[in-house]
C-alpha cells in the first residue's frame, strides 16, 4: 500500500547525510532498513535543534507508525538530502514527513516517507496534550 505525501506541509529542517558501504545489501543498493535511519536521524537531528530532548521523568514525542515509498534505488558512494516535514498537529499528535534525493541529482525523490508522533507522559506511558511550543512549531 503506497501512502501519499500531502501537497500541504511545512518544512522544517533538512541535512545531507553520507551514504555509506555498509548501507547496501547484497544487491548493491542500499537496503530499505537504511531508509528508514536516515528519516530516523534527520527527525532526532531536528528535535534535538528545536530542544525537544525527550525527559524519561517527564514528557516528550513517540513514533507511532512510520512508512516509506520507494521509487528509486540509492547507491553508494554518495550523499543523500533529507528534507523533514510536518503537519496535522492534533491534540496529542502531529505528522512528519521526509523525502530523500541524491546531492548529485537535485529534485529527483528516490524516496519518501512519513511518522505519525503523539507527545507522552512517561511516567504515565499516556498521551499528552501537544505543548503550545510544539503545536506552533508543527502548524
């Protein structure tokens, strides 16, 4: 099932990210599992630039589902831009959304994917209301 990507969102971060060797599988492209990293590291390396450091005593933001639409091979050597996204903020969630391009390749998507977050008392393991920060940030 291919989830689309909605025309409305609002970019918030991006960075490039290093493909290495041992990203590829044996097929000599980059195994899905390492698509699924770099939406996880371009995601934790936005939360940590807006100081949502995630507190075990307190609250902070919890991936609930995440996807990836494939549509064209990564290879090594190379380096890879992942632009983040966000929208729908809900009450105790919000949407992300990536998409991956080679540098070399400017404006040709190889894939894209998503993440649904819901904010979480720890403590409590239930879900919080989105904090005003956040919910502005996300809108």
């Amino acid at each position: 099932m291919k989830i689309e990507i909605p025309e409305s969102k609002k970019l918030v971060f991006e960075m490039r990210i290093a493909i290495r060797w041992g990203d590829m599988d044996a097929m000599g492209h980059v195994n899905n599992a390492s698509y699924f990293r770099y939406l996880e590291t371009v995601r934790i390396d936005w939360m940590h630039s807006i100081g949502c450091v995630p507190d075990p005593q307190g609250e902070g933001p919890v991936i609930v589902n995440a996807f990836c639409n494939f549509y064209k091979q990564l290879e090594y050597p190379g380096d890879v831009l992942v632009k983040m996204y966000v929208s729908d903020p809900g009450r105790t969630t919000f949407e992300s959304w990536g998409t991956m391009e080679r540098v070399d390749q400017p404006g040709v998507i190889c894939a894209a994917g998503g993440a649904t977050t819901i904010w979480v008392n720890f403590p409590s393991q239930k879900a919080a209301e989105l904090p005003d920060w956040m919910r502005a940030i996300v809108s």
